[in-house]
C-alpha cells in the first residue's frame, strides 16, 4: 500500500490544486485512488459512481487494459520523436483514423496536447489563413458569453466566463462576443433543444456592422457549452450562424473537447447538428483521458489555402514540442479501436431518452429552476442562495461525493456527463443520488 492509498496521511500543501478554493478543499480533501469501468475509488475503499466521465473525457470508462497494454509497447519501442521536420509513423496513421470518423470534409489534422492547445491553434491558423489569402486586415475574433474555450491566452480572451477573465487584466485584443443562449424566462425545463433563441445569432451580424466584416477572421462556439453547465443551442440556432459566416467570408470554429467523440451519440456534434464547421478543436476523449492529447481539424479549403508560397518554405509557423508524441499517438489509435469495436461513438443515442427523462424527473425538488440535457450531457440548475453564489451547489456536490457520486459543479448547477459505457442501472442511481442530496441541503 502506498501512502497515497491511506487514509488522512498524505501532505496537501505543495500541490496549488488547478480551478479548486485550496484553502476548503485541503481542510477536507476528497482523494480518488482508483478507477474502473464507471466507478472510482477514493481512498477509504468507498465506491463512487463516475457522473462526468472525469473531466468529460473518460469516454469509454476507466481501467482500459488495451490502452495501457499500447502505451506500454509504444514507451518501449519509440519514447519520443520530433515532429519539426522530422515524422514517425503512428502520427500519421493516428491522423488518417482520424479523418475516417471526422465531419465529411475536415480530414486534415493537426495535433496538440489539450483542448486550451486546441482553441489557440484554430485561432491561429484561422489568423493565418486569411493573410495566407490576402485578407490580413481579418484580425478580429468572435467568441461568445458564458463561453470556456480554455486557459491560453487566446482561450480565455474568447471565451465569456466572467470569473475565468476578470483576474487577468492583459488579454488579446481585438476580441468580441456574441450573446449567450441561456434563456430560463422562455426555455426552462426544454428537452433537448430549446425552442426559443434562435434569432440569437443574429448577434453576429450586429458585430459584423460594428466593426465591419474585412475585420473578422473568425467566430469560435462550443456547439453545446459544458462548463457552463450545458446550454443545448436554440433549434436552427447553429444553422443560422454557419449561414451568417459564410455570407461575410468569416471562418466557423466550432470547439468540440467535450462534446467529440460521442457525447451526443454520434461521433461529433457537427454530425449530430448537421453542420459543419471549417475548424474543429478536440481533445478529451480522444485518448481516453489516458496521454494528454489533442487535435484541430481542418477543412480542405483552410488546409489547401495555407499551402502557398515555395515548396521549401513553413506553411505554419506554429506546434508544440508534444505534437503527435508517440505515446499519445498509440493511446489514441487504441482508444479508437475501442469505440469502433464497441460502438460507443454511437452508443449514446441509445441512452439519450433515458437519460433526459431521468434527469427532468427531478423537477419539482426544491431550488430546481431549470433541468437541461442534450445527448448524454444533462445539468440540473438550483436558485442560489441568497448573496451567496455557488453555496447550495457546493453543499450539494459534497454531499453526492459522501454518498457515492462525483459529478461538475458550475456555480449552483450540476453537469453530468458519463462514460458512455453507462447503463440505465447506473443513471437511475446517479439521478436518485442527486435528488436526495438537493433533498437534503435544501
């Protein structure tokens, strides 16, 4: 038994724990020790069902033998490679498996190490791309409120959480953004996609009079937010923005780290949606959770637009010293074999109606003023209480920790999201688990 595995023994202090209120959460640590299939272990033995799939990664459960059996081989045969100037093959043969599953027409690849990489290399390539075409003077981005798109400085100048940007007074400039969609006056309690909301998006064009259409390289979305606690887009929402974009000659990004790799019970959200975007971010479940990895995908005309200018010259001045490394490449390859063998790229539209009518089943318990869900992404949101925000929520989610559920907290609303591997047992005991907990601190 290591230490870590006992109980009260291990030191807090050196560790300054990300997006965590240090100084509550080391008074009384809540410590996993392991995982497998849905469930973790904290280290007192106690089992606690996985409602988030970790941090909305975990796509296809915890404790995947293949994938640590490929890791193994791949650290034993090559440990690392460049890939500036330099190439080995799974890099390449992980992008081609990539492209297989991707969005029709977003089959060029480009590899990062986390979702924040992601979003800062679609913002750059989409910068690059128009000057690459003589439209330099494209150099504003679009984000939108309540947005996460990461923690880059890119990331967070588009993103529109306030609390992730108030602290950090230097960010891009040059950036703006577009209204939210969270609604509850017209779409509380909806099912899957709100009716309401869809002239929303004509936000962009009030921005495209404001600074004028030359000066806009780019607008970046997730197609349904999840740290924000899962805002499903208004029907014809996302239609309408892509109808907006292409009309000024602005490129459509859409951020899919969380809502890749199945979330929504196909393999990407530009499927689920029927729209297409020329820039993908992903990361998360590309590998599992398992090797920190990501990936942009890129249409062929943004692609095939920056390749100008001499054979011999950089198309792209921009990658990470970790992009395509050899053991991130062989738990992805391993990652997709598992969702293509067990078809868990598709699995979740099984789920979907279940799981939504287990969550609304929840509405009526006390302090619940919306219930959301799309996919298998669900949030159920409480009043605050008063002048204190985020309190009953907090509460809440201890409470669901102590009696055997780890799920998000955003402010005083839960996001759920599990591994796709869950089964109807599993969310009603999820469902029952939160219901009481609201019960409880109520």
């Amino acid at each position: 038994m290591t230490l870590h595995q006992i109980p009260n023994t291990i030191k807090t202090d050196s560790f300054w724990m990300p997006f965590t209120a240090n100084r509550q959460f080391k008074k009384a640590p809540r410590l996993f020790s392991s995982a497998e299939g849905m469930h973790y272990t904290t280290v007192d033995g106690r089992k606690v069902i996985d409602g988030s799939a970790g941090l909305w990664c975990v796509n296809a459960g915890h404790g995947r033998k293949q994938i640590a059996a490929a890791v193994e081989r791949q650290l034993m045969t090559l440990d690392f490679a460049p890939t500036f100037q330099m190439g080995h093959p799974l890099a390449f043969d992980f992008a081609e498996r990539l492209a297989e599953i991707a969005p029709k027409g977003l089959d060029r690849v480009f590899f990062t190490n986390s979702g924040s990489e992601s979003v800062d290399t679609a913002l750059k390539i989409a910068l690059a791309y128009h000057r690459a075409n003589g439209q330099s003077s494209r150099t504003r981005l679009i984000g939108r409120e309540r947005g996460y798109h990461g923690v880059g400085f890119g990331g967070t100048s588009v993103g529109g959480m306030v609390a992730n940007r108030r602290a950090f007074a230097t960010l891009l400039p040059g950036v703006d953004h577009i209204r939210h969609t969270h609604d509850l006056s017209r779409n509380a309690f909806a099912k899957d996609q709100p009716e309401h909301g869809v002239e929303l998006a004509d936000d962009l064009e009030r921005l495209v009079a404001l600074h004028g259409a030359e000066t806009i390289a780019a607008v970046i979305v997730e197609p349904v937010p999840g740290s924000t606690a899962v805002l499903p887009p208004p029907k014809g929402y996302l239609q309408r923005l892509r109808e907006i974009c292409d009309k000024h000659g602005i490129l459509l990004i859409f951020d899919e780290v969380i809502t890749g790799f199945g979330r929504l019970g196909t393999p990407f959200a530009a499927n689920f949606f029927g729209v297409t975007p020329d820039l993908m971010t992903t990361a998360k479940g590309i590998t599992n959770g398992t090797i920190p990895c990501g990936a942009v995908f890129a249409s062929r005309k943004v692609h095939d637009g920056m390749m100008v200018g001499p054979e011999n010259q950089m198309e792209l001045f921009h990658g990470y010293t970790y992009s395509a490394h050899p053991t991130a490449c062989a738990a992805g390859i391993a990652t997709l074999d598992i969702y293509k063998d067990e078809g868990l790229l598709t699995r979740g539209a099984s789920m979907a109606e279940y799981w939504r009518d287990a969550l609304h089943s929840l509405k009526g318990l006390p302090n619940v003023v919306d219930i959301r869900n799309c996919g298998l992404m669900g949030a159920v949101e409480l009043a605050p209480r008063d002048g204190i925000v985020g309190a009953r929520g907090y509460d809440v989610m201890v409470d669901c920790f102590n009696t055997g559920l780890y799920l998000r907290m955003s402010g005083d609303s839960f996001a759920m999201s599990p591994p796709l591997i869950v089964e109807k047992s599993h969310i009603d005991q999820m469902v029952s688990i939160l219901g009481d907990a609201i019960k409880k601190v109520a």
